[in-house]
C-alpha cells in the first residue's frame, strides 16, 4: 500500500444497490484513503446490475474530479489479483432465495429471517463454500490483501475463512455505527464522544456500558420514558421492565429471541399484507435502478436510504482508513475470540470493539458481561459452530444438529423437516449436500 501507486479495492458483489454508498465513501475520503482503481465484480445474472450501477458510480467518480478508474467485470480474478482489499457485498441465489429462506420457515411455525435461524442458517450453506472459493484466489493473488467481509450472515462467514483459509479477513456490519449515531443525536454530540461496549455475536449482540463525554448513561437508557426501550426501534417496542433487570442495550436482532411469538405473529401478518420482505426489497431496487439509469444522475439518490444498510459505507471505508493509515481508532468488529469471552473457543468469531491498527484489529476487554446473556450466547455459537462445519462438509446429519440446536427451532421434528424442504429448494446451490444420490 504506497501512496504513489494508490490502492486497488476490489468489490465482490458490485452490482449490488448499495454500490453508489461505498464510491460516496471512497470519494468523500480519498484524502485518506488514496483509491486509484476500485474494480465491481459481478456474476453472469448480475451482469445487468452491474452495468447500470457501475456507470452510475463512473459518473459520480467523474463528477468529483479524482483519479480513480472504475473497473466493471466478471473476472474476479483479475479484479483480486494485486488488491489491497477486497470487500464482499455477495447473496448467494439472489433476492429469490433468500424469498425461500424468509417463506419456508414461516410455513413450519418458525422465524423467516434472512440472517437469524433456519433463514440465516441456508444463507450460510450457500455463501460459505463461494467465499472460501474466493479465498483460495487471494491467497494465490494477492495474500497481504485485506478481506472485508459485509455478506450476512457476517459473523458465521468470517469464522468460517478464519477456520479454513489464510487470508486476512475481518467481518463487520452496519448495525454498531447506527446505534452510535443513535447515542450520538440522543445527547446531542458526535459519535467519537460516545463510548458503547458492545458484547456478543453478529446479530446477536448487547451494549452492556455506554458513556458520553465520559458521563455513564446505561442508567437512564434502561430505565424512564425516554429509555432505548421506547424510542430505539419502530415496530414492537421492549417491555421496560426486561430492558430495566437486563441492564444492557439488546440489539434488534434479539427480539427474535426475546419476542419470538410477538415477531412471529408481525411476519405473518406482514406476509399476508406485502409479501416476504425478499419481495418488498425487489420493489425497491426496481425504483432504484430505474433511477441508476438516468445519465443526469451523479450522486447518491436519497431513495437508497429505503434499501436498508444504513451507514453502510462509512463502516466499510472507516475500516479501511484505518487499517490503510493504522489510526488507532476503535471500531465494533468481527474477530476471532482469542479468550474475550472465555466460555467461547479461542477461534470463535464474536463482535466486541476493536482498536483498528495497520497490523489489523485488537480486540478490547470486555468489562461489562450481563450474566443473562451467556446462555443464549453459547447455544446460538454452538449452532453457528456446527452450521460452518455442515457448510464446508455438506453433511446432512451436521447440518440437522445445527438447526436442531438453533433457540429458535422448536424441535427435532420441524428441524428435519425445515432442513429437508430448505435444502430441495437450494439444491441449486448446494451441490455437497447431493452428491450421493
């Protein structure tokens, strides 16, 4: 990474909708992180996508002024090869299967959720094995690259290409910045004067301190009117009274675990009214790319805030300002645990705030653990734990103890019967888990 040359960025998954956040990024912060060429990588079926949001980010990159050239490509490996950083942005089957992921579970009584349970556990099938593909092209062409991974579900994956590859990965998610911003317009100051602890796993994860300018606030967020329980999140709201004895900040996420009939109950009815959320989002990108077309536009389109993912960028260029310039900053990561939670394994990914160095992250101790939380930690890394196993292996009976041990699978038998359906209708994808027929 010299200054001269300037830094080859690679994006797996380029075509994707959020593609203008990131060049939005890289432009706002070429000062300090000196993008000379950023290559999008798409597949065959993405080619289209490609093409429109690529010329969209052509145009925003002539717009600025900068010298950095826009790559559009099907090659990933000549997109990798000599990269400083590659960073994955990838779904796997495409907005229709993770439709499959959300409608089949909800037909057997359970959560359909693209990232949590039996949902999250077939997107990990499908993109694991792809990633490791990946991988095994940076290790040959370009193996001091960075890999940043943002494809959900991003804590499994990142443990994965920890456990079975070389390559220097990270996994991150938009879900921390949020939240910091959250604290940030609550107190009416700015993010690097709010300290949040985060402790836990990708989506499964709690703030157990929070301070601004060095003043404890946790005591007031779980407790009162204006408490993280009334004003945090739309839709059903935390009982303040769980939120007050747990003492710590849940994320969204475990409202499927902690509400799961109350969410159960608003995906149906969501269903019924809208669709899956698979549905609601191809709705969206259609209105987006029809906007990515018009040769006037040259900037990101307010619409894309409606998309999801917000700060999505500034939590990916952040982290690659950091590593590029070894700032010192701290940010909220996925990294291996290494004795932070110590009843989790050593190579266990977790989600915990991180002193960002150009050696990469250093994960900071913990000081706040809630004892609540323990269990339901444990349970779900054991599922991610095997689900890894059952993505790498293709084996059934792996996979049927992964699902039968996710919180959220009421039994052995919906388990057998959610991996069966769900496994015909990726079959497509998941070639290991056929090959003895």
């Amino acid at each position: 990474m010299t200054e001269t040359k300037g830094l080859k960025i690679a994006v797996i998954g380029g075509g994707s909708s959020y593609t203008p956040e990131l060049v939005e990024g890289f432009i706002r912060y070429y000062d300090s992180l000196p993008v000379r060429e950023l290559w999008l990588v798409d597949i065959e079926p993405g080619l289209w996508k490609l093409n429109i949001v690529g010329e969209l980010a052509k145009r925003m990159v002539d717009r600025s002024g900068l010298p950095i050239e826009v790559h559009l490509t099907t090659d990933r490996r000549a997109a990798i090869a000599g990269a400083d950083f590659v960073s994955t942005q990838m779904r796997v089957g495409m907005l229709e299967a993770r439709g499959l992921d959300e409608a089949i579970p909800l037909k057997h009584g359970v959560i359909g959720q693209e990232t949590t349970g039996p949902g999250g556990m077939m997107k990990a099938l499908r993109t694991i094995p792809v990633l490791l593909d990946i991988c095994r092209d940076i290790e040959e062409l370009a193996p001091e690259a960075w890999l940043l991974n943002f494809t959900n579900p991003a804590g499994m994956v990142t443990e994965a290409i920890r456990k079975h590859s070389k390559v220097k990965s990270i996994g991150l998610c938009n879900a921390p910045i949020g939240l910091l911003k959250w604290l940030a317009g609550k107190y009416g100051t700015t993010t690097d004067r709010v300290y949040a602890e985060f402790v836990g796993l990708n989506h499964l994860h709690w703030v157990s301190r929070v301070t601004v300018d060095g003043v404890d606030r946790l005591p007031e967020l779980v407790r009162g009117e204006d408490s993280f329980s009334a004003k945090n999140v739309s839709g059903s709201d935390w009982d303040p009274a769980f939120i007050s004895g747990l003492n710590a900040l849940p994320s969204y996420y475990l409202k499927y675990f902690y509400m799961t009939d109350t969410m159960l109950a608003e995906q149906k009815a969501a269903f019924e009214k809208d669709g899956n959320r698979a549905e609601v989002v191809k709705r969206v990108e259609k209105e987006l790319f029809e906007l990515y077309q018009d040769p006037e536009l040259k900037e990101k389109p307010k619409q894309l805030e409606q998309r999801g993912g917000a700060y999505y960028s500034e939590a990916a260029v952040n982290l690659m300002r950091s590593l590029y310039g070894g700032t010192g900053d701290v940010q909220t990561l996925n990294v291996p645990n290494n004795g932070i939670l110590p009843f989790l394994p050593d190579d266990a990914c977790i989600e915990v705030n991180c002193v960002v160095t150009s050696g990469g992250p250093i994960p900071l101790q913990l000081t706040a653990v809630p004892a609540p939380c323990v269990g339901l930690i444990q349970a779900v890394k054991t599922y991610e734990s095997l689900a890894i196993e059952a993505a790498v292996s293709g084996d059934r009976s792996i996979a049927l103890q992964a699902l039968a041990h996710h919180p959220l699978v009421p039994s052995v038998r919906v388990a057998q019967a959610l991996l069966g359906e769900m496994l015909e209708a990726n079959r497509a994808y998941l070639p290991k888990f056929f090959t003895q027929e």
